[in-house]
C-alpha cells in the first residue's frame, strides 16, 4: 500500500508543522511556498519541495499538484491567495483539499468553492482550551489521540502464515491487534465484519488487521514490515 501523497501549501509555522508531522508519520510529502528559505528549512522532510507562487495555476500544474491525493492551503491570514489555491485544486480534481480561514464567513467562501474541510485555529484551539479547563478527561483523551494511531493494516509479505503470538508484533513493536477481518469476509455485498482475534489465529495474506500504537512504532512497523 503506498503512502498519502500532500501537498502542503505554504509554509508558516502551521504548514511547516504540518510537514514535519506528516513526514514523521511516513507521508509522501510536497510542499511549496515563495519564500526560498522556509522551503530549504523543510526540503530535508519532503519528498520535493518547491519556491514559487502557488495562487498560479500553471505553477501548481508544473510541481504535479493534480496527482496529490490531500492538498493544504495553509495561509488563512491571506484570505484572497486561499481561494485562489483551492478553485485551481477542486479544478484540478484533487481528491481532498483542505483549506484554512480566520473567520465564518471565510470558511463559508472556502467550502462553497470547493474546500473538503476548513480548519479555524483560533476556534479549534479555544474548544481545547476549554475542554483542558472544564473537562480533564476530554484533554487526557485529546492527548491520547495525538500520541497515538488506529490503522487498518492490510497483512502481506513475511508475517502471512504466522501465528499472532508468534509473530511478536506487540513484543517487537509495541503495537496491538484490535482486531481482523480475514480476506474471505470481503466478498461482493458483504459488510465489513471485524473479529476479536487470539494468540493462535494465523495471519492469511489479504487479512486486514487494525493495529493501535504510539505514532512512532506504528511508523516503525509500516518501513520494515511495509503497508
């Protein structure tokens, strides 16, 4: 299975942080911005990353923004620039463009071009704020979530026809299975059907499990193990 390609527009301290953390979580990532130094600081956590002016359409078309599957316009304090950025990704047919505003009525202009998601810091982050003041629980629950992965694995290569617990998946990387869904539940019309699986179930190619872990060793799973 191949990684998320992003493209990650603008490079701030927002957009370069979310390029560090996607480079960490083993995207495929792309960025671009005018300013030739925030794209040296970053180009080490890329895959390619690019100095021109993304607002262009012929620009985005030249660094093959058409072919990411998530772009990120990340520049919300330059409201006009956004727009720009996201009607040439929706016309570029970008499976998901994901667009940040200072303001409602930004956010109702982003989605209305053609945004699939619109993130507001200033809102978002008052929300956790709140949520740390009034509700602990909420805050422990939102760290938790931060730290760590639930993905869907699907199984291949040296694990298939192994045993879970001679696989050593929780010893060796500190990852738990949550669960399976063998291959042979995923005919035509089925629903998805997920079992609770023990120490002796054999791991069949095409299996999907769904593994739980810090970000880290899931990262570290997927480059040895692959998916």
């Amino acid at each position: 299975m191949r990684s998320k390609s992003v493209l990650v527009i603008g490079l701030g301290r927002f957009g370069t942080s979310i390029v560090e953390t996607l480079w960490k979580n083993g995207a495929e990532v792309i960025a671009i911005d005018n300013n030739p130094e925030a794209v040296d600081a970053v180009k080490d956590k890329t895959s390619a990353a690019f100095v021109g002016d993304a607002t262009v359409h012929k620009v985005l078309e030249g660094i093959g923004a058409q072919y990411a599957d998530t772009a990120i316009v990340t520049f919300g304090e330059h409201f006009e620039p956004s727009v720009l950025c996201v009607a040439s990704l929706v016309r570029m047919r970008v499976r998901e463009v994901i667009a940040r505003a200072a303001t409602d009525r930004q956010a109702d202009i982003l989605r209305a071009v053609g945004a699939a998601r619109v993130i507001q810091l200033e809102t978002e982050m008052g929300r956790r704020i709140g949520a740390d003041i009034t509700m602990p629980l909420a805050q422990d629950l939102l760290d938790l979530a931060s730290h760590y992965r639930v993905v869907p694995w699907n199984a291949h290569g040296p694990l298939v026809g192994q045993t879970l617990a001679g696989s050593k998946i929780r010893q060796r990387y500190r990852i738990n299975v949550l669960g399976v869904r063998p291959h042979t539940s995923k005919l035509p019309g089925d629903k998805p059907r997920l079992e609770a699986p023990t120490p002796d179930y054999v791991i069949r190619d095409g299996d999907t499990l769904l593994l739980v872990g810090d970000a880290d060793d899931v990262s570290r799973f997927v480059a040895e193990v692959g998916g």
